[in-house]
C-alpha cells in the first residue's frame, strides 16, 4: 500500500524508533493509463518553468512589440499545444519520450524514497526488496542486454540523481539544487548504485 504509508506519520515502537525493518515492493508502481494526474502534475510544473522565462515565446510577427494581451494569449496557446500532448501521451514507461519518463522517474523516486523513509526513523538499518520484473526487466528475465533508464525504473532512478552527485556532469544545474537534492536523497542514491544483482548499463 505505497500510498497509505508513503507520508503522513512516522510508524514508530516504543523506543520512538522505526517499527517496521523491510520493504517489499512486489508491484513497481506506475501511473493508470488513463490517470490524468500525471498530465495536471505536468501542465502545472511546464508554467512554472515558462511564466518567468520569454525567451520561449515565439512571435508570429517578430517586427511587433510584446504586449501583456500579447504575452497572455502566446502563453495561452502553447499551454493549450502542452496540455493536448500530454492527454496523447502513451503512458507505458518502455515507449515514454525521455523528458517525459524521468518526469514519471522522479514521481516514483519520490514516493518510494518517502516510504523507505518510514523504515529508518531514530537511525535504523531497513531492507528493501523490489520483487516485480518490471523494475529491471533484462536482469530479471537473466538477457545479456543491461537494463538501461527505457527499461528500468531502478536504473533511471540512478540516473536522475547520478548529475546531482558527479563532479564533472555536462548537465548544467544550480548548486542550490545540487545542495537541496544531496540533502534530501544522497543516501538514497548511494543505496539505490548498490542494488544486489541488478545488472544495468555503464556510463
């Protein structure tokens, strides 16, 4: 029951410690196909990011000069453009576009992390299991062929964190972000890198 346990209250023993020591996940959560949660999750963060930035703004005259009716109605059509692709977008993480899976990846990451959370409370050791196949598809099914971050949700867990924690990473991000993602989920990535038996792409 990854939601009912996910957040909310710790599960504490007397000792005001963790009661619970292991997790199973024998079913890797995804989103219902015809969930629309994922899709308002998406148009919310998409103007987010774009309300503070014109630089996106395409104008069909470029000789004219912006307006706020302007800037309005521009935002408002690409907004409509976002939300149509999102409500067509298979939700099947092997097919999902890249950007649009480590969206569906961090999702993930964050529930399951929020759940692991409960099993570590006043400094406990816990176990996490990943049961289902589908969490590493290849290695379960014992192919040559690595899992990758397409495949595997374990392995795009990595991922995702791997340019928080890399000195040398081409991916350009703040170090405010470094900082608050390493305050929140080091221990996580540094769990999830020394997964037993999951065989994964080298990068």
């Amino acid at each position: 029951p990854l939601l009912s346990i996910e957040r909310g209250h710790n599960i504490l023993n007397d000792d005001n410690k963790a009661a619970i020591g292991a997790a199973y996940f024998l079913v890797r959560p995804h989103e219902h196909p015809k969930d629309i949660n994922y899709a308002i999750y998406s148009i919310n963060r998409w103007a987010i990011e774009h309300s503070q930035d014109l630089s996106w703004i395409e104008q069909p005259n470029p000789s004219s000069s912006l307006t706020i009716d302007k800037v309005g109605d521009l935002f408002r059509t690409a907004a409509f453009l976002r939300w149509r692709n999102l409500l067509q977008l298979p939700m099947m993480y092997r097919v999902m576009p890249k950007k649009e899976r480590e969206a569906v990846t961090w999702n993930q990451l964050v529930a399951i992390w929020q759940v692991i959370g409960r099993l570590i409370r006043g400094g406990c050791p816990a176990r996490v299991f990943f049961c289902d196949a589908a969490f590493a598809p290849n290695t379960a099914s014992g192919e040559e062929q690595p899992d990758t971050a397409a495949t595997s949700l374990l392995v795009g867990m990595e991922q995702v964190l791997r340019p928080y924690f890399e000195p040398n990473s081409q991916v350009q991000i703040s170090p405010r972000e470094k900082q608050l993602v390493k305050a929140l989920y080091e221990p996580f990535y540094e769990a999830i890198k020394k997964t037993k038996k999951l065989t994964k792409e080298l990068r």
